[in-house]
C-alpha cells in the first residue's frame, strides 16, 4: 500500500468511526471476535450509545452490519419502584382504558329556539369513546346506557334509559346527559360513566306593560305614596313565543316621581333575564303616567321616603362592576328610592362623590341634594365630617335660602355666628342625627357649606315624612332622643355616670320622656354606654313609644364588639314585628322566633326606619334568645303625624 493510499484509507475509517462504526474488510461469516479473518484486517463491532428495549430488558444495539448483536444486555430495573426502569427510562405503565367520554357536536350541543317552543336534540350526534390513562381518547363504545336530567329532574320513565322520544320536545333550560358503559381495563370489567351538558336557549325580545289592567295611562294623586307602578304587571315575551308574567318586583322601575304634579310622566322598566347558559339577557320598556294635583279635604296623606345608599349602588354599577370609592354622582343616577332627592352638580362632580368607605354614604359640598315638600312634615339626616379630625357643617334651606332649625342629637353643635350660623356642626366620622321640621310646602334644600371648613361631609341616611291634604288640622310631633339629657339624669352630685351605669325608667324625662322604659328586674342587661360613640345598651323588650297617628320611627343600631351580632325590631300591640327601610350594613331575619328583625355585625353604625300605619303603642327591641346579647343604640328619632 503506496503512502497516498494509505492517506485516504485514514480518512475514510476517520469517517466512519464518527459515525458510531467501524471500517471493516472481508468480515463476511466473521464471529464475534476480534481476530481477523485469514487474509483481513482487525474488525471491532460498533454499538449505539442509546439504549433499546421491550417489555422485559434493554440493551445497546449493535450498528455495524451484524445488527442482530446486542451489548449490556439486561433486565429492566425499578429500585424505587415509579413504574420506570432505572437504567433506560422505560415506562414500565401500561395504557389502558380507564373511563369513558362523551361528545357532541356544537351544533347538537347548544339549540336556540326560533319561533317553537320547544327542540328535537339529536342523540344520534353524540359519540362515546374509552379516554385512556394518558388522557388521549381510545376506541368507540357502542354499548352503553344513556340517562338525562333537567336539574334533578328526570328525562326518562323510571327503570328506561333515555330515548329519542324523550328529548323530542325540550323546552329551553340546561339538561345533563348521562351515559354509562362497562369497559376492559386492563383485564378487568369496570363501570363508568360521563355527561355532557345540553343548551336549550329561548331569548328574550321584549316586555310589555299589561295596559289592558292600569290603562294606557296610569294616574294618582301628587304627594301620596307612589300606589301606582307597584301594582303595575308585564309581559315577557320570548323568541320561541312562549310568555312570562311578571310584577314590579320582578322588575326595576325608574323615574316614576309622585312629589308634584305632572300630565307626561315617563317611567322606565328594565328586566334582566339569565338564559340556560347562563348569559345575561336584557329588556326594557316605558310606562306613561299622570300624576295630579292634591286634592283638598278627605283622608290626610303621609308620604315616607327614605334614601337608599343600595339603589344608588346599583344605578352607578357598569357592566356587572360594582363603582369604585370616590365615583362622581350625578342627577341620573338618583331614580327609584331615591327619585324624591334631585342632585344638583357643582360642574366639575369632584366634590360630590358616592363613598364605600365611612360605612357607605355618599359625600357632598356645597347646595348639593333638594327636596319637594308639598305639605309639612320632617327631613332626617345621619352625618358625619371627612376624616377623624375634621370639622363639617350641614344645614336645611328653604325656598327663601334660609337655614330652617334642627333637633339634634348628641354630637352637634349649632352654628351661631357667620355665614354659616343657622347649620350645624359635627367632628370626626361617628355619625349623628338631625332632623328638621317642616311647616309648609315647598322646595327645600340639604347642602354642606365649606365656606368655614374647607371641605364637605358625608350622609349616610336621609328620610323624608311628608303630611299632605286632610280637611281637619294635622300636627306632626316630632321627637329625638337626648343622650345629653340621660347623662344630666344619671349624674349624681356632679359625678358624671361611669361607663355601664344601670338605666331605670325615672332617667327617662325631659326631651325623653316620649320612651317609656321596660326594666328586666336586674338592670344589668340595660345600661347606659360611654363607649361606642355615646349610646344606651338594651337587651330584650325595653322601650315603648306611643303614636297617636302615623308616621315613622328611626333608629342608628351597632352591635357590641367588632365581631358580635345584634338584633333589633319594632313590635305593634299585638307582638308583630313591623318592616323596616335598611341602611348598608344591616340583615334582615327571615326565619326563627326572630323573624322580622334586622341583624347588624360589630360596632359601626346603622340606620333602620320603620313605617307606623296605624295608632298603638310600639315595643323597641334588641331579642338575645339567638345571639345570647343585646345591642348598642345611639339616637331614636320619631315622627307622628295625627
């Protein structure tokens, strides 16, 4: 071999050992050995570094022409028994059938009825299949049983599984489709089963307004309480033609303003309906309405209004979001409840702001809020200042821009000199109540002047009691609970009262001599409160007020600790609890021997209203039988027009 040749051979073999093998010359019938055949040169096998494998052992395969050879040639082994071989990485798991799946076609999967009542579902569309253990599906399942469900309610007859026949004819809702089969997983008999979720949809294109009950257009008489839009009833139309009767409460209905007299009053009428998908679907209509003039002589009318933090939370909500702190209001955002309140906007909105903090209220500057009074009667705000340390001031004009005078309750103090004097003045964020007496018609309004503080203040509650028409003289008595006096009661000797001083019936005199006290026989359960802002601690039946007409009663409520639960409710004559009108923060109960009383959590205030129909002697009451404690009350205002 000349020295050229010998060059190129290197090359070569150079090549063919980078590729996982060896040059070899005349090892046709070689053994598996090294020794060259007679006449040959040296042959080495060559093997693959990776490792193959079956079943049971894994080695490395030769990748010379003697493919058949094997090198480390060895059973599998699981030291830590995971299934996995510890040397190759052979999974070691067989894939087997271990459920069953159900599928349908989008277009069998989600009907929408057009112009029938009801949809022919194609169980012939649906497809069962074994899913196997790695999740990947396996093969077609031809013998199963099929079940279905309308919520717990059953498709089928009872002891049959599901049929064409039964869902030949659904109406809209949301229907689970059950199937169940035997299948072989890995030599064992195994029953299971799945659903799949069929959509039935009907949509919802109007809502009329039963004319044919109230008229084409309704009327009542200006200042009575609205007695029109709640007995008003609607249609609901679907695209398949089916109908849905429904009521005001079914309903939200806006703008409908009773206060003054109008010929072309136009109230809006929203209804939201939830599809079997559970999509939102919308629908509104409008409701013409006349409302007239007072009339004079026959039966008085007292009209309550009460402001409602709950309604206004829902007119600034957009697309299902709640509004943030600090939003700007509006005068179209004060509907329903709150319609008897016009808003007044300063131009830029920034000081008047709805507040989730300050326990919800909303927070005003300036001649912000008005009223319409078209007989006598009261206006009653709880309010507080901004921050702890700040100062507010709130006041009531009247048409001539006078401030009109307030009873007040602990916590204010009135205004003497300035621009201001004729308001009031509270500090820091306990709230307190004013309540305003009104002796003639007109248009009044709530405003926050800061000309003084700088800034505005916040109102949690605003009600309204509004005394019109009647042939003979009304008188409105109104009433407020002094803590101020009860704590000059219970001083003895010029040493104010200490924190849990016992109350008894005697202390009850002066401006609060209109409660009557109920003592338990230990007194212990009753007492008056220096913490909590100010207030008395009652347990059980403990106060008693007489209406000689109607009106309404006010209470701000806390319970005992941060924690605690408290309750509180208004009995008639007979022991029955009376509705009341709930600020944020309070729970109605609805069931156990405290049903009809309002449930409040920790020591932040709240305001509850009840409505008095009719003459009587009436119980306030803080039950314990549930919560095994009584409750915190700060100021108890009453308005009683005979």
């Amino acid at each position: 071999m000349n020295k050229l040749t010998k060059i190129l051979s290197a090359i070569a073999l150079a090549s063919a050992v980078s590729a996982g093998m060896v040059l070899m010359a005349g090892c046709e019938g070689c053994s598996d050995t090294t020794t060259p055949p007679p006449g040959g040169e040296q042959h080495e096998h060559t093997y693959s570094p990776d490792w193959s494998c079956d079943e049971n052992n894994h080695w490395h395969a030769a990748t010379c022409e003697h493919s058949d050879l094997k090198s480390d040639e060895a059973a599998h082994v699981d030291a830590n028994n995971d299934g996995v071989c510890d040397v190759c990485d052979y999974d070691q798991m067989p894939i087997t059938p271990y459920a069953v799946g159900i599928e349908m076609t989008k277009t069998a999967k989600e009907y929408v009825l057009d112009g029938s009542t009801t949809a022919a579902v194609a169980l012939d569309d649906i497809k069962v299949n074994t899913v196997l253990s790695d999740g990947t599906d396996g093969e077609t399942v031809t013998e199963y049983a099929m079940y279905g469900y309308k919520g717990a309610e059953p498709l089928q007859a009872e002891g049959k599984t599901l049929t064409a026949a039964d869902v030949s004819a659904l109406g809209a809702g949301a229907y689970n489709i059950w199937v169940e089969a035997e299948i072989d997983s890995n030599g064992t008999n195994k029953k299971v089963e799945s659903f799949v979720i069929v959509y039935v949809v009907d949509e919802l294109i109007s809502i009329q307004f039963n004319a044919e009950a109230a008229g084409t257009v309704t009327t009542q008489e200006a200042g009575t309480t609205d007695l029109m839009s709640p007995t008003w009833t609607f249609t609901a139309t679907f695209k398949s033609g089916a109908t849905l009767p429904l009521t005001a409460d079914d309903v939200k209905i806006d703008n409908v303003k009773t206060t003054s007299a109008t010929d072309a009053g136009v109230a809006n009428i929203y209804y939201e309906y939830t599809n079997a998908k559970g999509e939102l679907e919308k629908q509104e209509t409008t409701v013409n309405y006349t409302v007239t003039a007072p009339q004079t002589g026959g039966e008085t009318q007292v009209n309550n209004y009460a402001f409602s933090y709950e309604e206004l939370t829902a007119a600034l909500t957009v697309n299902g979001v709640a509004p943030a702190d600090k939003t700007a209001l509006s005068a179209d955002k004060f509907t329903g409840s709150n319609a008897f309140l016009t808003f007044i906007a300063d131009g830029s909105g920034s000081s008047d702001q709805y507040r989730t903090s300050g326990g919800g209220c909303i927070e005003i500057k300036g001649d912000r809020l008005q009223v319409t009074f078209e007989g006598t009667g009261s206006i009653t705000l709880t309010v507080s200042s901004t921050g702890g340390s700040n100062n507010s001031r709130f006041g009531l004009k009247n048409a001539s821009g006078a401030y009109i005078p307030a009873s007040v309750s602990t916590g204010a103090t009135a205004v003497a000199d300035g621009e201001d004097a004729g308001t009031y003045e509270v500090t820091g964020t306990t709230y307190v109540t004013l309540t305003f007496e009104v002796s003639e018609a007109g248009v009044y309004t709530i405003c926050a002047p800061s000309g003084t503080t700088t800034r505005g203040g916040r109102i949690q509650t605003i009600t309204m009691v509004d005394t019109v028409g009647g042939s003979g003289t009304v008188v409105t008595d109104n009433y407020s609970f002094s803590y101020s006096e009860l704590t000059a009661a219970l001083t003895v000797e010029g040493v104010a009262p200490a924190d849990k001083t016992a109350l008894s019936a005697d202390k009850f005199t002066g401006s609060n001599a209109f409660l009557t006290f109920i003592a338990d026989g230990s007194g212990s359960s009753d007492q008056y409160r220096t913490s909590g802002g100010g207030c008395i601690e009652i347990k059980g039946d403990r106060l008693q007020v007489t209406f000689l007409g109607t009106g309404t009663i006010t209470l701000t409520v806390s319970s005992t600790g941060g924690s605690n639960n408290s309750r509180f409710g208004i009995k008639d004559a007979s022991g029955a609890y009376i509705p009341a009108s709930v600020s944020t923060g309070a729970t109605a109960v609805a069931d156990g021997e405290d049903a009809g009383t309002y449930e409040v959590t920790g020591t932040a205030y709240v305001t509850l209203t009840f409505e008095v129909s009719e003459a009587g002697v009436y119980t306030i009451c803080a039950p314990s039988g549930t919560t095994t404690r009584g409750g915190r009350i700060q100021t108890i205002t009453m308005v009683d027009t005979h």
